[in-house]
C-alpha cells in the first residue's frame, strides 16, 4: 500500500509520515513538498535511515499539473492525504495569493489528477478555523456552518468544497477532516506555542495578541495523526470528521503555564495590537468521529505541553536556525 503525502515536511505532514510508518507495515510513503517558509527537511531526519525504501521524497509544488500527473503515473496510490498548505493567519492577510495558488489551485490539481489516475481515496487535512469564530458556549459539528473570517481560513473552506464537490459530481472517494489548534514537536516557530516556547528561553518579550482572551481547543499532534488514520481507513467518503483534544484554554493561560514550566516571570509577556479579523473562540466536538471511527485523543494538554516544552529545549539545533524565518503567530 503506497500513499502520498502531500506538505510531509510541514509541522503536522511529518508527524503523519513517522506516525504512519511506525504503525502501519508495510506502508509505503511518498512525501511531495515546495520546501516553502515553513517545509523543513530536518523535520524528517533520520527516517530515510530508519525506514529505508519505505519513504522516498519528491521537491514540487502541488499546483503544478505536469509535476502531479508525473509523480501518480510512475506509482499506484491506494490514497493521497493533502497537508499541504500555506497555514498562517498573518501571512495571509498579507500575502492572500499564496494562500490561493497553494490552497486553492493546488488541492484542485490534487484533485484533478487523483481522479485521472484511479488514486482510491483523498484525505483532505482542513481546520476548525472555515466555521469562524464562537461565542462563549457551544462546539463547532459537522453540521456547523463555514463561515471563515480571514483569507487562509477562506481559502481552506473553498478546498473542502471543492474535494467534496468532486465526491458528489464524479465519485471520488473524497474525506474531510477539521482540526482544532495542534501543538507538540518539529512545529514551525511562529505559532503560539512554539513561540511562546523559543522567546522565552532566548528572554525576549512574548507578544499576546489583544487582552490574550482568545480561547484555543488544543491538540497533541500525535492525536490528530491518530484520527487522520482512522477516517482514512474507516471513513466514509463525501463524509467530514471533526477532531479536537477537549483541552480549551486561553491564549494567555497558555502562555502563563509555558513560562512557569520553563522558570520564567511573566514579566516578559508583551501584549500587542490584536490581529484584524482575530477568531474569538474555537472549540471541536469531535463525539461523530470518536462513534464512527472508534478515534480518541489520549494527550492530557498540560501533560503534553510540558513535554513539547522538553522537546523544544533539547532540540535548539533544530529551532534555531529558523528564527530568521519567523513572523509573529
């Protein structure tokens, strides 16, 4: 069984790779990344050496038809998961065009060329953030409706139709899944918590958005893997699973709870401008997948952060050559 990674040496697409690879066998992976900002082959050392011909790796960008059509006429995929995405809020409003191309045009040509090529099933990796923002109660369902508020979550929604679209118009055995906010190892350094994390080691000040009351349901990555396995294995197409760690918590909690690990005063936070168009509160009830799919997070958030903090202190050689590449989160 081969599948495709797509965006495998991004934060969450690495993750999947040594997740699939040390529980499935034999599963053979195929990882197609830009080697954009933040795709970073250091996030996959050492699994050349440990899984050897199990794993190849191919440097192209999604949205190219010819790269695309190349890559699934050479190999037979069972199935392609689609990580592949610019991610970042900031940059976003920034830059909303890569987000298009990358987005958009990419997960089309995905799309596209799965369907020309017999690929059996496409996993499309979405986020909680295409149902916009809630008020103090209440969970996002599947039956949630999307109501993006920023041009990266814009772009995400307009993905998910367009994969579930091609499920009702032409059979493709099309899944999608939303994810609440991830965390743990090999995470980017512009995120909340890594951020937070690498800040304060170096004792610089920590920018938190606003009043810092913006409320996030975390989840260890390892958990997300988990459920994307599931529904690749046991969903059902056209179908959508939300997966969330049941773990709310403040933004500036967050940031509290990572300084008092680390031994730091909280004089270092540093509250700034709030983001335009900043999502007030997110929250997953993932109850439909954990029934359909036999899927639970098992990471406690406070035990898992305090772990991701020991892995970003005893992995500086792999943060800090990024720092140059960083925006805020």
């Amino acid at each position: 069984m081969r599948i495709l990674v797509t965006g495998g040496c991004g934060f969450i697409g690495s993750n999947f790779i040594r997740y699939i690879l040390q529980h499935y066998k034999p599963a053979f992976v195929t990882n197609v990344d830009a080697l954009t900002y933040a795709g970073n082959l250091a996030n996959l050392e050492g699994v050349v050496e440990e899984f050897g011909p199990r794993y190849e790796f191919f440097e192209a960008d999604i949205a190219n038809a010819d790269r695309m059509d190349t890559l699934l006429h050479e190999e037979h995929f069972f199935a392609i998961v689609n990580f592949a995405a610019e991610s970042h809020v900031d940059r976003s409003i920034n830059s909303p065009q890569n987000f298009i191309h990358t987005n958009i045009v990419g997960t089309s040509t995905l799309l596209d060329a799965a369907r020309r090529h017999g690929v059996k099933r496409f996993l499309q990796v979405s986020t909680d953030e295409v149902y916009g923002s809630l008020g103090p109660t209440g969970r996002f369902t599947e039956q949630s409706p999307i109501a993006p508020s920023s041009p990266y979550s814009a772009s995400k929604a307009s993905a998910d139709l367009l994969a579930l679209a091609c499920h009702h118009t032409f059979g493709q055995e099309v899944i999608v899944t939303r994810c609440s906010n991830n965390y743990g190892p090999y995470q980017f350094p512009e995120k909340l918590i890594p951020l937070m994390i690498v800040k304060a080691l170096r004792d610089e000040p920590l920018p938190v958005y606003g009043d810092g009351l913006n409320v996030r349901d975390w989840i260890h990555v390892e958990d997300h893997c988990g459920g994307i396995i599931a529904a690749l294995f046991e969903g059902k197409p056209g179908t959508i699973y939300n997966f969330g760690g049941d773990s709310e918590m403040a933004n500036i909690e967050t940031v509290k709870w990572i300084l008092s690990s680390l031994g730091k005063p909280e004089s270092l936070i540093s509250y700034v401008t709030d983001r335009p168009g900043h999502d007030r509160r997110y929250a997953i009830d993932s109850s439909f997948a954990q029934r359909e799919l036999g899927w639970k997070p098992l990471h406690n958030f406070r035990e898992g952060l305090t772990s991701t903090v020991e892995w970003y202190l005893q992995h500086r050689g792999w943060w800090e050559p990024l720092l140059d590449r960083t925006g805020r989160y």
